[in-house]
C-alpha cells in the first residue's frame, strides 16, 4: 500500500474503502452481506494496509456508520484509520451540523471522527453558517480534519476561508469516465496540500470489463445509470479494450489498471466499494500497480474520446428500460 504524503495525524492510503453499500438496499446484497461479508472486508482491508474508511449518515439512514464502526472495534479499533463519513445536507445550519456530527461520532463508536464531510452543497444554507458548525465540531474535539463532497473548486475554496483553515478534502466522482477534476481542481489540490477523493472510481463498474451490451446490469444503482445503456456501452469498447491490454501487460485486471490511473497522480485517494474479500484484495493490489506515463496518457486519451450520452438526452432509453424491466 502507499499513502499519501500530508501533515495529518494519520496516514491516507491511496486507496480507501467506501461503504455506500453497508446497510442500503438499493445496492440489493441483503443482510447476509451486512452481518457478514462486511465485517471481513473490512478486516482484511486493514490487513492489506488500507486506512481510510468512507461512509455518511444518509448511507442506510446511518446503518452503514453502526456497520463500519462494529467492523472496525472488532478489527482491532480504530487507531490508525482515518473514520471518515459526511453530514447530511438537507438543512446544513450550524447546530443542525454540531448535532448531526455528534449523532455520527455516536453511530460510529468514535470519540472523535478523523474527516468529516459536507456531503453536498446546499443552494439555500451557505457555508458560512455550515463551516460554523463545522469549525465547533473541531474546536472540541469531536471532529480533526474537515472536507467537502461534490463542491465545484470556487465554492471548495470559499468553504476553506469561512472554515477559517484548511478543508483537507474534496470527494467528487473521478475517474476514466468522470474527469472534470483533472482541468482545475486536482492541480490546484496538488499546488496546496488538498486531497481529492475520488468516489465511484470505476464508473459503478464499467470500468471493470464485465458489462457489454448483451450483458447489462438489470437491477439496483447500475440499472439506473446511463453509462449502461447499449450505446454507450457500445462506445466504451475502445477504453475497455484498451484497459485488458494494459492489465494483461501487468498480469492484472481493468478494474485495478482503472485505479492505477487515479492514484498514479499524485494528492488523490481512491475509495472503491467492495461486495466481497476477493475484490477488496484486488482494490488493494492496485495501489502497487506502477503504469508507465505513456500507459496513463494512453488511457486519458481513451477516455476523452469516449463521449457517452448522458443527462437529458439518455432519458427517453432508461425510461425505456425501467419500463421493459416492469
């Protein structure tokens, strides 16, 4: 595992684990999953050096903050991992998020939460009152390092002045197919200190070679996702193809030469969901998967020329499918 080099109490892996599927049905794994599997994938994240744990109380309406805090008391505590989840930002004001941090510290089983999040920004609540909230949550305690999620990096930057110091982090969706960052907001959190978590680093698995349009996911997030839709599946061939070559080359998979190419930056912590120990494993390896700079460039090049259709133009054919799926 490599960890990324910050002035923080504790170390960030480049790659982390994220618990959006601990404790939420629309991932459909079952309770199996979360009195079980979850437990050990956690377990042996640790075991294979991983130290950054993601999760937020909208998350199974705080289930996975109670999932991730038992699997990590009985994995050895919580020493040495950064905890790190994100305030719900329905009516983000300053007690609302004084209470709120609180309430997760207490779901978690944590005295103090290592990164705390705002997940979204709110249009109405602006960041003066919420950083308020934010900046008291620090001052006693319960919260070290704050950040941000899905802020636009004006807004990251204004945030960081009504906080009053540094808002370590930006968790935003990057990777192959989500590269928005790379213009702007990753170079700037290179330049400073920041860090960008990345968030669906494998495009809810495109990325990962298993989906074609003969073989699309029928059910739950993925289902819902445009990225799935024939066309566009169609036109991910070339970066797909692309992505087998390359792993073939370092006897791994795409998924993990997908989360190479993110951490092959530097400042950029990736956290991949897990639905088993072997994945987890296999997310982890890729911290030590060493792409070559024509390989990064090749894949980026890839990426750009993959042009999805998405947004207002790929409603007509998911509503199509939700409706053949009926």
């Amino acid at each position: 595992m490599r960890y990324l080099e910050l002035d923080t109490a504790k170390r960030y892996s480049v790659i982390g684990l994220g618990t959006w599927q601990f404790g939420s049905r629309e991932w459909g794994y079952g309770a199996d999953y979360d009195q079980g599997e979850a437990a050990r994938i956690v377990a042996r994240a640790r075991e294979l050096g991983v130290t950054v744990f993601d999760t937020a109380e909208i998350y199974g309406f705080g289930r996975s903050e109670r999932i991730l805090g038992e699997a990590l008391r009985a994995s050895g505590g919580t020493d040495g991992v950064v905890v790190a989840t994100k305030v719900f930002p329905l009516w983000p004001t300053a007690a609302v998020v004084e209470q709120r941090g609180v309430a997760s510290a207490h779901r978690l089983g944590v005295k103090q939460i290592d990164l705390y999040q705002v997940h979204q920004p709110n249009p109405v609540i602006k960041d003066s009152t919420t950083m308020r909230g934010m900046r008291a949550l620090h001052d006693v305690g319960v919260v070290d390092q704050v950040g941000v999620s899905n802020y636009g990096l004006p807004r990251w930057r204004r945030a960081e002045i009504e906080y009053g110091g540094k808002v370590l982090s930006n968790q935003v969706q990057f990777s192959l197919v989500a590269r928005d960052p790379l213009a702007e907001m990753l170079p700037w959190a290179q330049r400073t200190g920041h860090v960008v978590i990345a968030y669906s680093p494998l495009g809810q698995g495109l990325l990962s070679g298993r989906y074609s349009a003969a073989n699309r996911p029928t059910s739950g997030v993925r289902a819902a996702n445009a990225l799935f839709l024939p066309e566009n599946l169609d036109a991910a061939r070339p970066l797909l193809d692309l992505l087998r070559d390359i792993a073939s080359a370092h006897d791994a998979t795409p998924s993990q030469i997908a989360l190479a190419w993110l951490v092959h930056m530097p400042n950029v912590v990736a956290i991949p969901g897990a639905s088993s120990v072997a994945q987890v494993e296999s997310n982890a390896a890729a911290a030590d998967i060493a792409l070559t700079d024509e390989q990064h460039a090749a894949l980026t090049a890839a990426a750009e020329a993959f042009r999805p259709t998405t947004g207002v133009s790929a409603l007509p054919a998911l509503v199509r499918g939700r409706l053949s799926r009926a």
